[in-house]
C-alpha cells in the first residue's frame, strides 16, 4: 500500500473527531483503503462541519473525481487502474455517507457508493452475485463470491462476513477477498437496521443472521457442515451473539472487538466510557438543525444496554461452543478490551483464542494487514471439513 509508512506515523489516538486524521480515530475506517493520504489530510483541514449541507459536497466532490477518472480509464481499457480508481470513489462517498442514509442528501450520496462499489466489482474474480436473502416477509439484499472450483461434488467451506454500525457490504469487500484466497466462499450482508438490511437494530434480529447461514448451508457448493462467521464493531459482537443462537450451525467464529459480551466496567473505565461515547454526541451528521446523530449516554442508560444486549443476560455465553478466535486494540474507546478477557474466562474451558494489540485501538487497524489474512487462514483450517459432497 503505497501510504502505509506515512499511516505508521500518524499518531495513536482512540476518539471520534472527523477534523483529525489518527491510528484509531475516525478515519481508521477508510485508512487501509484511501491510497492518497495527503489529499485525505489537506481535505480533513478544509471542513467547515459535519452537518449534510457541508460535509456530503466535499467528500462527493472527491468519489466523483475519482469516478470520473475509473470511467475515462474503463474507456481506455486500462480495467485495473479503472477497479482502482473506482474503490477511491466509493470510500470518498462512503465517508460523506457516514453514519448512513439519514437524510435525503445523505441517500443520494449512499447510493453514489453503491454505483461506484458495483462499478469496481464488474472486474471480480471470482464475479460477484448479488443475492437475497428472504426472511419472515422481508428481503436482505446481499454479496456472494464463491471460489471457481466449487462444486456439489467438491463443495467448499463458507464465511458470513458480519457487517457492523456504520460500515456496509460495499465496504467488507477486502473481507471476502480474504476468504477466497483461503478457498472459502463469502456471504456479505448489512447488519440488521443499517444500509439494505430491513430488520430493526434488536436483539431479536439475529434471526436474520440466522436466515443467511441457513442460505449458506441450502447451496449445493457449500460443504455441510463448514460454516463460519467475521465481523468487525458491532459485526464482532453479532458474530458471538449468533454462534451462541445457533451453535448447531456456526462453526467458527472471529470477533474483531465487539461490546457486550457480559464484561462489567469498574466505576473509573465506565465514568470514561461515558464520556468517550458522549464526545462523540457532540457532531451532527445529519441536516442543520437536527439532534445528535448518537443520542448521549448515562451510566443508568449504559445499564439499561447492558441488560438488554449483553450475551451473559441473553444467557448465551455457555452456549458458544464452537471455535472463537477474538481480535482488538488495547486502547479500544468504544468496545472495552475487557470483553475479550471476559470471554477467556468464561464458557468451555478450550476453543477460546485471542490476539491483543497493546499499541491499537477499536478494531485494531493499525494491524489489520497483520491479522486479517492469518483470521481467514485460522479460519480455514477451523472449517476443514471430510464430508460428502451435497446432493
């Protein structure tokens, strides 16, 4: 990656600000992807605020350069500068996107990163089928890349690349990348109440989840069996709230971060946590005029979440019996590194992996280029399976 030594030394600082490009702060979303870091920098400094009417024309100014230039470069024949050219697009309009489509403004420049993703993924191999899956009267439309040499009579293993808050299928490509180099087929989907996924953000919801691995397991290339889940924020909390709802079917399981899982924080961590969620409360992304994108925090309101979502409460700690390997930064604002030590001494006594980077923050991605491929090859070998080809 052609910014990775400048990214090396941006400095370390776990926190929300859209006014300042850090290791761990919130650009670390697009960091791995964005290939012009002076040009992310020179336009971070230039941001009058975060409301739609000012902050969607800057980043779509920038997605349609760079779409304009993939398309010039399509016309030329070049279809690898042009595949490059269009990801710059959608990760400049996914930024203007942020958190999601809120606003009318906000949808046109969402569906901007649609267009510009599928603009990228017309140069696929293996190609890209956009899929749905049909659950309880609702449809979930979805990504599905499958290796070329899959077949009923040579089925492979299969990962459900678990989408979180913010972030979407059209950005969880690096994801299924990864899977198919270890010969493993994708399922990407939206997280329920985000992008294109019709359920509501609620406990409940992992039925959807549950309706794509039974997806998974009804094709015939799929080995039965060799099912396993990824997800990343709060895809790595839907990850262990779904392999603990159907452990019958989720094989493995791998959690970058993820928040609650039943980790109690002392009344100095909490006191903090509050305070970092609240910081965030003060930029509106939504139109002039409207309330906090994130509605401010309490300890009393962090109680309430805690008994609502946290998998101790759920009852389903004890019931994540198959592999886990869990992925995060120690310096982690938004999903306490707690969590990963909570679920090391709790559950079945083997199974349970984790890898911690002291110098990370939420996600670790300062070292996602470390962990992600060794994940899916982890993966891989989790999923390995002798069973008879599918009928």
């Amino acid at each position: 990656m052609p910014n990775g030594s400048k990214i090396e030394h941006l400095p370390m600082v776990p926190g929300e600000s859209p006014f300042v490009v850090e290791q761990g702060g919130f650009y670390r979303r697009w960091l791995s992807v964005i290939e012009d870091l002076d040009l992310l920098n020179k336009t971070v400094s230039s941001l009058e605020g975060t409301t739609d009417d000012v902050w969607v024309p800057v980043w779509r100014e920038l997605g349609k350069r760079y779409e304009d230039q993939g398309d010039q470069l399509k016309f030329s024949g070049d279809h690898e500068a042009a595949r490059r050219a269009y990801i710059q697009a959608k990760a400049f309009y996914s930024i203007g996107r942020f958190p999601d489509a809120i606003t009318p403004l906000k949808a046109e420049v969402s569906a901007d990163c649609k267009r510009a993703y599928l603009k990228a993924a017309a140069y696929l191999d293996p190609p890209l089928q956009q899929i749905s899956i049909e659950h309880a009267g609702q449809t979930i439309p979805s990504h599905f890349r499958v290796p070329h040499d899959a077949t009923a009579q040579d089925p492979v293993p299969a990962v459900l690349v678990m989408c979180g808050a913010d972030m979407f299928k059209e950005d969880r490509d690096w994801a299924a990348e990864h899977a198919l180099a270890n010969g493993i087929a994708s399922l990407v989907m939206d997280a329920p109440g985000t992008n294109e996924n019709p359920f509501p953000h609620d406990p409940a919801s992992v039925k959807a989840w549950m309706a794509a691995i039974d997806w998974l397991e009804d094709r015939p290339e799929i080995a039965e069996g060799s099912i396993g889940a990824f997800g990343i924020s709060r895809g790595g909390y839907s990850v262990m709230l779904l392999a603990g709802s159907y452990p019958e079917k989720v094989m493995a399981a791998v959690a970058s971060a993820g928040h609650h899982f039943g980790y109690r924080m002392d009344a100095e961590e909490a006191e903090e946590y509050v305070a970092n969620r609240n910081r965030r409360s003060e930029y509106v992304f939504g139109a002039p005029g409207d309330g906090p994108t994130f509605e401010p925090t309490s300890l009393e309101k962090e109680e309430e979440i805690f008994s609502k979502w946290a998998l101790s409460e759920l009852g389903l700690v004890d019931e994540i019996v198959c592999p886990v390997l869990m992925i995060n930064g120690k310096h982690d604002h938004l999903a306490p590194i707690g969590n990963i030590y909570y679920m090391l001494e709790h559950g079945p006594v083997l199974g349970r992996e984790a890898r911690v980077y002291a110098d990370d923050g939420h996600c670790a991605p300062k070292h996602r280029s470390q962990w992600a491929p060794e994940v899916f090859r982890w993966l891989a070998q989790k999923l390995e399976t002798d069973a008879a080809p599918n009928d």
